[in-house]
C-alpha cells in the first residue's frame, strides 16, 4: 500500500470532439485527460496505467503515453456525475509496481473535459490511518412526535483497530445520556414540541479513533408541527395565562390560538389581551383593548378580526389578531354586560339581551362593512346572562336569561316567535347544538331545591323535553364522538354527557377545578380550559381518547426569594421559596424543549432568600437562607443525574448566613458566600468550608460579581454605601471606590465591556456603572419607573440588559432594557403580573425565563423573546 496524493484538478470547458453527439439528444457524458507526474525514478518506468473508480460504474482502464517529463491520456465518454476517483500506477520494465497516486472526488461534467493531475509516489513507508466506520446506524421510528422520546444507535469499527470514542449533538430537541459499549452508542432524544419554518431537527453522532480521526453520521426527522412565531420584544405566560382571570371571553382565532379578552381584575388588567397558542403551551401577551370590558361577547367577523362589545359599556372595537391591536368601532344604543352576540350566515352579527340595570329586551345588528349598528326586531321578552344558538336553518334560538322562556329569530324577516318554555327559569346555563340538531340545555337552575333534568329543543317540533339529569353546568362543548363534555360549577370538575343515552359519566380528575372558566375545542381535539377565577392562571387540556387531564404548568410555582438555575442538559431547576405556607423544600424543572414543568426531589430543609451555584461537576450547591427567624447554616447538593438532593457541609460556627447572601462560582471551582461582615470559601473537591477574612463593612443582601480580571466585587447591602474587591490569589480583601449611596436588594451585572452595571435597590432612584481598571462610577442613563428593589437583571445575547419587576409599586408589573451603546433604558413594558423576589434565567435559546414571585393572584412562568 502507498501513500497516496490527491493532484491539482481542474475544468477544461467544451466539448470533447470524440464524443458522438446525436442532434437533440441530451448531453450526458464527458471526458477527463490525466497527467501523471513521477515523483522519482522517472527513467526505469516504462508503463503507467489509470484506473477509474467510481459507485455504480463499472471500472475502466486506460494506458498513458509518455510525455516530456510527464506521462498522460484522454478517457472518454464517461458518465457525467461527482466523486469520480482515478488510480494511478506504474511499472518497471520487468512487472514491478513502482509508483502510485490517486485522485479523489473528481467531478465529470456533461459536454466537458476535465484534466486530471495525480502524482505518483514510490511504495515506501507506512500506509495512512483511516478513519472510523459506521457500519449501522438505527432509530426507533421514522418520524418524531412533539416531545416525544425516540432511540437513536451507531455501530462502528476502527480500520486499525484502535478503541472508539462518540460523541452526540442535536440542532433541536433533548439529548439524555448516552450508553456506550466498544463499538457502539445508544442515546435517547426527546423531540421539542414544534419546529420553526423550514427548520429539521438533526442528531449527529461522530465517532472518533485513538489516532484523532472521525467520521460522522447524522439522524434529520420530520412529522413536527410548525411553531407559532413569538414577535420579539413579547411576553409569554408558561402553560396558562399571565394572570388569573373571570368573566372573561376565550375565542378560537383562524390561527388556532385562542384570544382570551378582558375579565373582573383591576382596570389594567381588563384591557390587556392574550392569545394562548396551544402548539406553544404559552400564552402570548398582545395589545390592550382601549376600554377594560367583562361579561362582554367576542365575535370573530369573516374577515378574521375580533368584534369586541359591551361589558358594563356601550361601546366596541375590533381587535386584529394579525397586528395585536385593537380601535374603535361604532357603539351600541346602550350600554349591555352578559349579552350575546351571534355571527348570523350574511356576515352580520346579533347582539340580544343582557343587562343595564334589568335585563333587556333589545336587539341590535352589527354591520361589518360599515361598521355601524343598527336596531333589530326587539325579542318577546327580556334576556339577561341566557344562551343563543344558531340553529342549522340559519334561525337564532335564545334561551333563558332570568326567565323560562325561549324565542327563535329569523333573520330574513327581523321577526321573532316564541319556541316554548322549559321547565323553570335559568341564568348562566349551557346550550350547545348536537350533531342531531337539537340544542341541549342544562345548568344554571335558580331554584336549588327543584329536582329537574336537563332539557332539549327540537327545531323540527318546536318542543322541549327532558334529556337525562340536571347538572350544574358552566361551560360546555361537543366532542367528536358526539358527547357533551361539562365543567360543574363551585369546583366540583368535570362530566361527560351521552345525548344518545341521556346517561352521564366521569372523566378523569382536572388538575385544578374551577369556578367561571372558559373552555375551547381546539382543532387537535382536545379541549382546552382557562381560567376560572383570579386565582387560575393555568391551562389545562382534555384528552377524549384517554378520558384524563392534564397541565404543563406546576401544581407548586407560587414561589417567592426561591432559587433558578440553568443546569447542563438545559433545564431550569427551581427550589426552596416561600410560599404563603411559608418556606417549602420542594423543587422543580423547567423542560424549555417540551415547555413543561415536573417535580424533582426536595431539599433536606425548607429554605428561602437561599443560594444556589452550579458547580463545575454539574451539580449545584444551595447554601444558607432560612425559614423562619434564624438563618440557616446548613448547605445542600443536588445531583441532576439522580434528581435527588444530600447533605453538603455545614458554614462553620460563626460565619453568619444572613437574609439573602451572595455566592460566586471562582475560577478555581471554589465558590465564594459573602454573608454580613464575614465570608467563606467552598470547595467541592474536600466538602469543606473555610473562613476567607473579614469584609471593611456590614453587607446585609449585597450583590457579588466576578470580574475579567478574576476579582470578586461586593455591592451595597444595607447598611453600607461602600464597595469592596476580593482577591481569590491572595484571600484578601480591599476598598473600592464607593458608589456614593446605599442600596439593599438591587441588581449588579457584568456586561462586555468588563464595567458592571448596579441598578436598582432600595431607597435609590439610579443606575451606576463601575469601570474595573479605573476603579470609577458613573450614571448609568435615568432608570425608569424607580426606586425597584427585588427586581432581576438580565444579559441578553444582544449585550443589553433585561429588568424585570421589583415590589416598590407599579414598577412591580414591568420590563425595561438597558443598552450600554446608548447608556440609555427603553420605556417601561407591561409584563402581566407585578413581580419582586422572583427569578430570572437566561435559556439556551436566549429567551428568558421568569419564575414565581409576589404576584396578583397564580403566578406562572413568563418566557421573553428577546
């Protein structure tokens, strides 16, 4: 075997004169002319031949002439086609091989000539490595479900025989641990829930010698849905929506989003608007609506905006999903709340009842083309908090509403007649249309002690008769398979309804039953239920093919002063807190490749205002806080490998813990606690904590951040005003220029350029810049919305710094960016719900996530795009 040398290739362009053309006919077949150079010992050479060499191809010979210094030939009429390799030889006079060369990925062009240079070279020395070679590659499937978990596996051997090392990488998804043997690797990949346009995931396995040689394989799957796209600079609440709400409307958009509008909360609150994207599992914060609204209707008009009207008002507006934002349109004749609103066949849209004091006995007509109402028919009686279904005849059945009757109207002629009465008079019932046509009604009884059933209407008879037991329904949809599924109300969960039995059946328990929730059918099939009260931000989905709930969301995320940190596999692990229990040990992780929340081990002690440092072995070390008056000495590891937590060693005796220390990883791996007046050094590889001097001054909740130059700087902490430096090399600490003013719980962030930027606290208004090599401060632009203490500090990708919350105010519910180009803060975004003590992590995918803290009502995870 020799060494072999790929020579300098090039394309020579017409075509070759020998090659038969037929008059029409496609070109499909070129030439290559191959020069051989002899590298030694030209003169005892007396033949060299070229072999081609090529998948699919039959091999081909060709003997060269000798040239001046340099042997060559023509081989014609070969198939056009890439990776093309030429193998040269040469012979002595008596037979013996003298000289070879090769060259390699040749590419034959149609109608062309390429030239061919190899170099040959005596048959000395060793023969070169090669590398690893896949020889199978398997998957468990073929196409992959939203995050769902599929098996990939590689079998190698080494040429030489060396041992085998792998290696995996995925563009999307989860990779978990691989398992590996001598020639093979086994790994698991759980797919993320959806793909952006025209992305394809891609696992690679790449196996590699003892000699630093590799060969890759990759894995691509397809079968993800498309992700909805998140605008950047937006919001999103994680598995629910980004505050608890009721008396809202949820609407199924042409998207398959579900905009969810307004709802009894604070002024504020009612106006902002959301669209829960369920491909996402968020809910994405949209534009306010221009007045706050509940008990309001929400109608999606033809052209796929959003008719918004009433709600304690008289007035409307339509919202544009494409845009996010809502104007004006023309108002009702008065103001309504608990009305209902139908898009009739012609494009108009039916506004009846509702109440303004009593209940009404009017009706309007919506004209989207001009947007203008105009009065229709008014019905036979008064309507307030009833139902209006439109019937397949094209008629629109009211139902109800502080009385027993029910009356169709027809639209072609703006009449109305009476279509009976049922059994007793109902308010905030459920009437949904089957696929029989009929409409079924149950729910919403005023007299508690009547034994009732639920009733149906018969367009063809005009009669209403009973249909199987009463419930106390709130909300209702048509599944499928033709059952009824109903939420009860005060709590109880939910049943499901056979209208071909009457007969009514349990589903699984809900993860969180609820008072006034809205429930939607999504295209998938399942069905999807939000709110419910203030208290109910989650999102939970039905699933009729295994009759069960479930939610992405935590059982357990009111958190307040907890911990967040971003562990090596992408998760987010969550632990500690306060709740209004108080201290919890519990712990969970946030899978941003799923969008889902799980539970995890707790910790040994219930703790809050804790820290937590990733250390380099990946796991993380939870030191301190407390969970009543008395801070904790005690230290904690947790291990992602086994999700379980264990004993670290305790602080030594008189290093104090106080309510919110600092922690710093160091370059050395110890980490660095700065508590008070004292501080300590960890380190992991002996389990041992040592005192590491005294601070110049009291830091009660300082802030600690690691330098380019390997220096620790510490912050502020009440009730100092000073700044300190401590030196890792030397364990000491000194003086640095002092900031000028106290701050307590503030925000300090390294950016780029090596200065860190301080903001916020408690008393103060400003933001500073401290300059390392100049040992300087400086104002860092006017800081919006301050003084925000308990806020979070975030550095994007872009160099600019998110600050989310702080709980001095209405600073509490919003965001501003920091651009150190500009030293300059942006105007203040609303976030959904006032945060302070929360957490903020920065995610692989440069989103944000943030968690828990003091919030109006049920706080969920936001994710922000940057």
């Amino acid at each position: 075997m020799s060494w072999l040398t790929v020579g300098l290739m090039w394309m020579v362009s017409g075509c070759h004169p020998d090659v038969p053309e037929v008059p029409g006919a496609p070109v499909t077949a070129g030439a290559a002319r191959v020069v051989a150079h002899l590298e030694q010992a030209p003169a005892e050479v007396a033949r060299v031949s070229v072999t081609l060499l090529a998948e699919g191809l039959e091999p081909r010979t060709v003997e060269l002439a000798r040239g001046e210094g340099e042997w060559g030939g023509t081989m014609e009429d070969l198939p056009a086609g890439e990776a093309r390799a030429f193998h040269a030889e040469s012979f002595g006079a008596g037979g013996a091989k003298l000289l070879v060369g090769e060259a390699r990925d040749v590419t034959i062009v149609a109608g062309q000539t390429a030239r061919v240079d190899i170099t040959l070279r005596p048959l000395l020395g060793p023969p070169p490595p090669l590398p690893p070679e896949v020889v199978a590659a398997t998957r468990s499937a073929e196409q992959a479900t939203p995050g769902g978990t599929l098996t990939l596996r590689v079998e190698a051997r080494d040429p030489q025989g060396s041992a085998l090392g792998f290696t995996w990488s995925a563009s999307l998804g989860r990779l978990g641990t691989p398992v590996e043997g001598a020639s093979a690797s086994e790994i698991s990949w759980t797919a993320p829930p959806c793909v952006s346009a025209g992305e394809t995931p891609s696992i690679t396995a790449t196996v590699s010698n003892a000699l630093g040689l590799s060969t890759s394989r990759a894995f691509t799957f397809g079968g993800l849905p498309e992700c909805s796209r998140l605008a950047p600079g937006s919001w999103s609440a994680i598995a629910g929506l980004s505050w608890g709400r009721e008396s809202f409307s949820a609407t199924l958009l042409p998207s398959g989003g579900v905009l969810v509008i307004g709802g009894v909360a604070t002024p504020l609150h009612a106006r902002m608007t959301e669209v829960y994207e369920p491909s996402l599992g968020v809910s994405r914060l949209t534009g306010g609506l221009n007045e706050r609204r509940d008990w309001h209707t929400a109608t999606v008009l033809p052209s796929g905006k959003v008719l918004v009207a009433g709600g304690y008002t008289a007035t409307a507006e339509l919202y544009d999903p494409a845009t996010g934002t809502s104007t004006p349109t023309g108002s009702m004749s008065g103001r309504r709340s608990s009305h209902t609103a139908t898009l009739l066949p012609s494009g108009l849209v039916l506004v009846v009842g509702g109440w303004n004091g009593d209940a009404l006995a009017t009706a309007e007509l919506y004209d989207p083309a001009t947007g203008t109402w105009r009065p229709a028919r008014p019905p036979l009686t008064s309507h307030g908090s009833h139902t209006a279904t439109l019937l397949p005849s094209g008629k629109v059945l009211v139902v109800g509403g502080d009385t027993a009757s029910a009356e169709l109207y027809d639209p072609a002629t703006d009449t109305w007649s009476s279509a009976g009465s049922m059994q007793e008079a109902r308010m905030r019932h459920v009437a949904v249309p089957l696929p029989s046509g009929k409409v079924w009604v149950t729910g919403g009884l005023r007299e508690a002690s009547f034994e009732a059933t639920s009733e149906v209407f018969d367009p063809a008879t005009g009669a209403w008769s009973p249909a199987g037991e009463h419930r106390d329904g709130v909300a209702a949809v048509v599944l499928p398979s033709g059952k009824v599924l109903v939420l009860l109300g005060w709590q109880r969960g939910a049943e499901l309804y056979d209208p071909a039995t009457g007969a009514w059946a349990p589903t699984g328990p809900m993860v969180r039953p609820r008072y006034l929730p809205a429930m939607t059918l999504l295209p998938s099939g399942e069905v999807l239920v939000l709110g419910g009260d203030n208290d109910q931000a989650i999102a939970e989905l039905y699933d009729p093919a295994t009759n069960t709930w479930r939610s992405p969301a935590s059982k357990t995320l009111n958190r307040t002063s907890h911990t967040a940190t971003l562990l090596p596999s992408g998760k987010v692990l969550v632990a500690g807190g306060g709740t209004p229990g108080g201290a919890v040990e519990t712990a969970e992780l946030y899978d941003p490749a799923t969008n889902a929340w799980s539970t995890t081990g707790g910790m040994g002690t219930p703790r809050r205002e804790h820290t937590a440092t990733l250390l380099r072995s990946g796991k993380v070390l939870v030191v301190g806080g407390g969970a009543g008056s008395e801070p904790l000495r005690s230290a904690e590891l947790y291990d992602p490998a086994t999700g379980t937590w264990s004993p670290a060693a305790d602080l030594e005796t008189g290093i104090s813990t106080s309510p919110k220390p600092a922690a710093v990883l160091l370059p050395s791996g110890k980490v660095l606690l700065v508590a008070g007046v004292l501080a300590a050094l960890y380190d992991p590889e002996v389990n041992t904590w040592v005192p590491t001097g005294s601070l110049l001054a009291d830091h009660q909740t300082p802030t600690a951040t690691l330098l380019p130059s390997g220096k620790v700087l510490v912050v502020g902490g009440a009730p100092s005003a000073t700044a300190e430096l401590y030196d890792p090399a030397a364990g000491t600490w000194s003086a640095a220029a002092s900031p000028g003013q106290e701050r307590r719980r503030h925000t300090a962030t390294l950016l780029p350029s090596g200065k860190v930027l301080v903001a916020g606290g408690s008393p103060v208004d400003t933001a500073q810049l401290y300059e390392p090599t100049t040992d300087t401060w400086s104002t860092a632009g006017k800081l919006p919305l301050a003084p925000r203490a308990s806020a979070t500090a975030t550095l994007l990708r872009s160099g600019k710094v998110l600050l989310v919350g702080g709980d001095d105010g209405e600073g509490g519910r919003w965001s501003n960016l920091y651009d150190p180009a500009t030293n300059t803060w942006s105007a203040s975004e609303d976030i959904g719900s006032q945060r302070a003590y929360h957490t903020a992590t920065l995610l692989p995918s440069g989103q944000v996530l943030v968690v828990g803290g003091y919030a109006d009502g049920w706080a969920l995870g936001m994710l922000y795009t940057p």
